[in-house]
C-alpha cells in the first residue's frame, strides 16, 4: 500500500502490463497495479520486490486502486482489446474524476478509440489509445509508443513516457503525440502491417537459400548474422539469426525445422489490408504477406495437394541446377532490401491516405523516428526513410526520393534474378515478387489499363477518357466491332 498518492496507474498484468508497469516503476514514477484476477496482482508486486523494490504498489479491487493515484488521474490499461476494454473502462469509471485520463495502450480498432474516447467525455474525463510496441522485452526495458487522442491526456503523461521509451542515440526518445482521435492506434496498426511485411520477405529470402542455394542452418545463421552488419541491420534480422543458431532440446538437428509451418496472427495485419482497400492504396507486400499466413494455415489441404502434384511428377523443387552461392546471397540480400522500401512505401502512404482522410496532420518522418528503437521493425533502414521525408514532406511515395531511386536501381538486376530464380524453381516469393510489380508498376509511365477501361466501357457503357482530347467518351464498340466485320 502506499502512503502518498501514486503518480499513475496500470490495469491489465498480462505480458504486457506487468512489464510496462515494471518499466515505470523503475523509471521513479510510483505506480498503482490492478488485475481483474487478483493473483496476477500479487506476482507483479512480488517481481518489483525482486527486481529491486521498484515503487509499485498492487490493488485487489478498483476502487481502492482508482483512489490511490494522484489527481488528475492518468490511469493506462493494457487489456484484450474489444469488449474487456469496454467493460475495464465501466469498472474504473465508476471511481474516476473529471479531468481523469484513462489511456488504453492495446492494439485497438482506431474507431473504438474514437468512440470511447467521446462517450467518456460525458463525464469529463480524457481518453488516449496508445499502441505499444516491442513485445514483453520492450515493455520492460523500453518500447515505442504511439499515443493518440487528447492532447491535454498526453500532456500528463508526457514525462512518464518520454522515460519509459526506448531512447535511441541521436535521435531520441520512441514516442510522440502522433495526432488526434485514433491515430495513435490506426499507426500502430500500419507499424503491424508493415512488420507482416518484413516476416514475410525474410521468410522468403530463407526459403530461397535454403530450398534453392542449399544453405545449411549454420551457413543461414552466418548469412544473417552478416546482414544484421549492413543495411538490413534490424531486430527482425538479428532474432533470425539467433533462431538458425539453436539446436533442438527435443532431438537432433535445429529447432526451426521441428517448428510447424503455421502462422498465427491477432488481426492487425488483416486491419491493415481491409484499410488499404477500403482507401484505395496499393500495398501488394503487406497483401501478400497476409495472404501468405492463410495459405500456411491449409496446412492439411497442402499436405495433399503435395501428393497430387508428386504422384504427376511434380517434387517439391523443380530445379536442381548448382548455383553460385556467394552470388545467390548477395542478390537475395538486394533483392530483400529493395522489396523492403516497397512494403515501408506502401505502408507509409497507407498512413498518409488516412491522415489526409481524418484531417490528422500525421508526420510521416517523425514516425519512422518513433520505430527506430524498441518496436519490432526497429532498423537502420527507418533513418534512411526519416531523411526521405526531411529531405521532402510531400513525397508521393518513397520510390522517388532521391537516394531510394538509386538504391532500388542498383539491386534491381539482383532482384530479378531472385524473383526469376524462384519462380523456375518453383518456390514462392509473393513478397518479393509483389514489391517487384509494385515498383514496375509505378515506374511506368503507361499501363495496360487502357485496355481495362476500353473493356469497360465495351460491356457496360462506363465511358473513357482519352490521352489526347479533353472529356468524358463513349464508343458503341460492340456494333463497330461487328459493322466492320460485314
Ligand atoms: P492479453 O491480450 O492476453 O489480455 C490479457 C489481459 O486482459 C489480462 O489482464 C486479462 O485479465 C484482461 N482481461 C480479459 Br482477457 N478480459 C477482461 C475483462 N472482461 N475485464 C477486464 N480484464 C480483462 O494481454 P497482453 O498480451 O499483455 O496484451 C495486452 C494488449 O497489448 C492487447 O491489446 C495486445 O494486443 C497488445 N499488445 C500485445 C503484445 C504482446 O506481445 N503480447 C505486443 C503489443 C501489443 P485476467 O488476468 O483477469 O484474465
């Protein structure tokens, strides 16, 4: 119990709550902890005893909770996100005060933010949704965090969680007031999609050097641990490398071949395509990283299917030519790199589109700076994209920045060759191979639409326009086509 008022508190102790409230504590604010399930309570204060008698006080029941934190309350939950949000905020509210914050640091649908954010207004008190990113270790020792909503609810909190971030070196703390109503949740939502992106294309780059290169895990793991030297240098890289590294505690040879090739997901990835489809924003990488963990998901349907095309002479891989491996690795590296700045380009404008939609201001250059540290895309990379945006706010798409143009045309020989390779060798790489359409898609001065739009308007009288004439035509295609035929 403690004998002054807190300065913050926390409900919700799953992985995330209980470390972020650990986090807080040790960084000097006093904090209260509640937990629907009270044992949960209990092992957290006993962790901060443990972890050197953080000041970090638990409560079996809200009300007292509620009452010993300091005026005007700021109050965050990391809770399930959906209806255990709803019902948390019923719980608590019934002690809060006017001018009481409550902050919800889960990964929120951005409209359920907005609207509890409204409705909690009613009774005077401030409402921010707050994505949290980098996991149980960035919880603990410094994630990054995009708080959205009310200013004045940011404003007090500021101080705590320009501490609790992750602080990069030259450039700062990992959070910022990202803007009004859910941006802070729609953020970390893109940050999600973006991360699926990432997966996939390193997933593919392995499955290249593994299935076609023939690269042993222990040659994988120094590839990796090469990469994570370079431009590729990341967490997601740097945790791939560990992973080819570990042996299996259960048998022989490395754990990650004993690891079922089925990928789970919560939802945000599926959030993000529904949202580029619903603003009409291209973003093939991230579409096809999610389509690719429904179709890891048909695990049995592809165990058959496997036999099918075995049984018709169709083996796993459809090449066995001998290639040059050192060369293998260097394209892969290029190719991986460039598919890269078209995911982060088609996540960006993703965000932006929306900005432009919701009246939100964002800035796109100081969320890149927010993701260099603590969350799970932290790379090198993200200082690359900052400058983009310095260098021009108004950027159409991180294609044409200067200095992505010419990295892009320095791999993309690289690149082809990758994508080529694998599709005769019968591997699929639909991350590399979308974000290679993309670029070729958008570098290109005139696509093939014409003929989609001639069709259309063929079929069903939707009128075109024309390169060269002003206005909107229409041409009876179908009688000229048979006229001219007579
Ligand atoms: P979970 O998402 O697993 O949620 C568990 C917590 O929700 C427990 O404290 C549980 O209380 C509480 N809860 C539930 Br379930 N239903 C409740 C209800 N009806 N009323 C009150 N409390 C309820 O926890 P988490 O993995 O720590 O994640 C918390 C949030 O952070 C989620 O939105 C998640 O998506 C997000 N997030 C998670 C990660 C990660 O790596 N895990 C990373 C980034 C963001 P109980 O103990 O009484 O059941």
């Amino acid at each position: 119990m403690a004998v002054q008022p807190t300065r913050i508190g926390l409900a919700g102790l799953a992985v995330m709550g209980q470390n972020l409230a650990l986090n807080i504590a040790e960084k000097g604010f006093p904090i209260s902890v509640y937990n629907r399930t009270t044992s949960k309570v209990d092992e957290t204060v006993e962790r901060a005893k443990k972890e050197g008698n953080l000041p970090l006080y638990g409560f079996h029941d809200p009300e007292s909770f509620v009452k010993s934190i300091q005026k005007p309350r700021v109050i965050i939950m990391l809770v399930k996100a959906g209806a255990p949000v709803d019902q948390t905020i019923k719980t608590l509210s019934a002690y809060l005060e006017k001018g009481d914050c409550i902050v919800d640091g889960g990964n929120e649908w951005y409209e359920n933010t907005e609207r509890r954010e409204k409705a909690v207004a009613e009774n005077g008190f401030l409402y921010l949704g707050m994505g949290v990113s980098g996991g149980e270790e960035g919880a603990r020792n410094g994630p990054s965090m995009m708080p959205g909503g009310s200013l004045e609810a940011y404003k007090n909190i500021e101080d705590i969680v320009l501490k609790v971030a992750a602080q990069v070196r030259d450039s700062g703390p990992c959070v910022t007031y990202i803007g009004k109503g859910g941006s802070g949740n729609f953020v970390k939502m893109v940050h999600n999609g973006i991360e699926y992106g990432d997966m996939q294309l390193i997933a593919e780059a392995y499955d290249v050097l593994k299935s076609v290169g023939k690269l042993s895990n222990e040659e994988l793991h120094s590839v990796f641990t090469d990469w994570n030297k370079g431009e590729l240098e990341s967490f997601l890289i740097e945790i791939t490398a560990d992973i080819f590294g570990i042996k299996d505690d259960k048998g022989d040879g490395h754990l990650v071949d004993k690891v079922l090739d089925k990928t789970g997901m919560k939802g945000t990835g599926k959030w993000t395509v529904q949202q580029a489809a619903e603003l009409s924003v291209p973003a093939p990488t991230i579409e096809s990283s999610l389509d690719a963990r429904f179709l890891s998901g048909l695990k049995d349907e592809r165990v058959q299917a496997a036999k099918v095309f075995k049984a018709g002479g169709f083996g796993d891989i459809l090449t066995d030519q001998t290639v040059d491996k050192k060369q293998l690795i260097d394209d892969v590296r290029k190719a991986l790199y460039a598919s890269k700045i078209c995911s982060y380009a088609q996540g960006m404008n993703l965000i932006r589109a929306k900005s432009m939609e919701k009246g939100w201001g964002l800035k796109l250059g100081e969320l890149a700076r927010i993701w260099k540290g603590g969350c799970i895309i932290r790379a090198i990379f993200l200082d690359r994209i900052k400058q983009a945006y310095d260098r021009n706010a108004e950027l159409a798409n991180l294609l044409v920045d200067p200095e992505f143009a010419k990295e892009i045309i320095e791999r993309q020989s690289a690149w082809r060759r990758v994508v080529c390779l694998a599709i005769n060798s019968g591997i699929s790489t639909p991350g590399m191979s979308a974000s290679l359409a993309y670029f070729d898609s958008y570098r290109r001065e005139r696509l093939p639409a014409n003929l989609v739009q001639a069709q259309r308007d063929y079929f069903g009288a939707h009128t075109y326009e024309r390169t060269d004439v002003e206005g909107s035509f229409h041409t009876e295609w179908f009688k000229i086509a048979r006229q001219s035929k007579i």
